[in-house]
C-alpha cells in the first residue's frame, strides 16, 4: 500500500504529492526536505510511527535487537521476530 501526503507552502502556493512505501507498518507520512535531496529529488516521503516492531523511512527496517524473518514477506506484521528489550 502507498500512502500519500500533500504539502503545501505559503511559497507560490506550491502544492507537492508525496508518495511514500511503509509496507503496511504505517498509516502516514510525511515530507522532509533533506531527504528528498538526498535521493536526488525523486521522493521525500518518510514514514510516520512504524509499527509491528519496524522502523526506518520506509519502515524497512527491524527495531534494535529484532530481526528480519527471510521466510515472511516485508508486509508482514510479523516480519520482525524477537523480544524488544
């Protein structure tokens, strides 16, 4: 699932979609500048609250002391394995 958030600036009335890839762990997002310069001004969408012990800005990752189950899809809500401390 692709979530979608609208920025909009005081700027030009400047309008921007972002769209952003949270492998069903999260149920927003938003818009940050240094990461849209970083990827080379192709997406600045970051996750917000990934849940199911994820984390990251695509929510791609496993929270500290969690790990990446291979045999699970990356949608999973269990796809991370283990006890958070």
């Amino acid at each position: 699932m692709l979530l979608f958030c609208i920025i909009s600036t005081d700027y030009n009335s400047l309008v921007l979609l972002v769209e952003c890839e949270c492998y069903n762990h999260a149920t927003s997002c938003d818009f940050d500048a240094g990461v849209y310069e970083l990827s080379g001004r192709v997406s600045g969408g970051v996750c917000d609250d990934c849940q199911h012990g994820t984390m990251g800005r695509n929510c791609e990752e496993c929270k500290p002391f969690l790990y990446q189950d291979p045999n699970r899809d990356i949608r999973d809500p269990e796809i991370c394995q283990g006890k958070l401390l």
